[in-house]
C-alpha cells in the first residue's frame, strides 16, 4: 500500500514538473493544442495522483489565486517590452494545466463532504 502509494506521488510529481516545463517552452512558442492537451492530461494526473486530502485545501487557495492572478494579470503582461509576451503565455499555459488540477481536487472535496 505505501509503495503503491509513493510510486503515484513520485507519477504526479513527475507529471507537474514535465507540465511546468511544457509550460515555460509554451512561452517561447506559442501554445498549440497538442502541448495544450497535453497539459491538460497532466493537470489531471496531478489532481488524481498528487494532491492527498490534507493538501487539497491548500492547492485549492493556491490553485484559484493564481488563475485569477493569471487571467486578469495576463493581458497586461502583454504590454511589457521583450519578456511581456513570453510570460503571458507561459501563464497561459500554466492555466492550462493547473485548472483540471484544481477541478479534480475540488469534485474530490467535494465528493469526500458529501459522503460525510
């Protein structure tokens, strides 16, 4: 059980840090829908496999902050010379996969009160 449990928190890590990366290559080449497919399937590989029930709350604050941050932030991101457009879509990308995190850890949340 504890194995079986370290080798999905080390999947999910995985997965967040190849999202990241994706993330930052996304802002030096525009985001398509492959990579952005991508970071979805990884932003809910780490909803399901790396956010336990006592980091969820915390991911959730986490998680809707910097989407908010994000979305209002990102155009005016924009307007900075040289590092402006990369770092709206880095953002953008990070978006992408932190969303389908953040969805999965609140439907488990969710389902986890319901059933309580």
């Amino acid at each position: 059980m504890v194995l079986k449990q370290l080798k999905q928190n080390k999947v999910g890590a995985w997965a967040f840090v190849l999202g990241v990366i994706i993330a930052v290559i996304a802002g030096f080449i525009e985001l398509n829908t492959t990579m952005a497919s991508i970071l979805v399937v990884l932003g809910i590989v780490v909803g399901l496999l790396n956010i336990t029930g006592k980091e969820g709350p915390a991911f959730l604050v986490a998680g809707a902050v910097l989407v908010i941050v994000t979305a209002f932030g990102k155009a005016n991101y924009a307007d900075i010379a040289v590092i402006g457009q990369p770092m709206s879509q880095i953002m953008e990308a990070i978006m992408t996969l932190i969303v389908p995190a953040t969805i999965i850890t609140s439907l488990r949340a969710l389902f986890s009160h319901a059933r309580n």
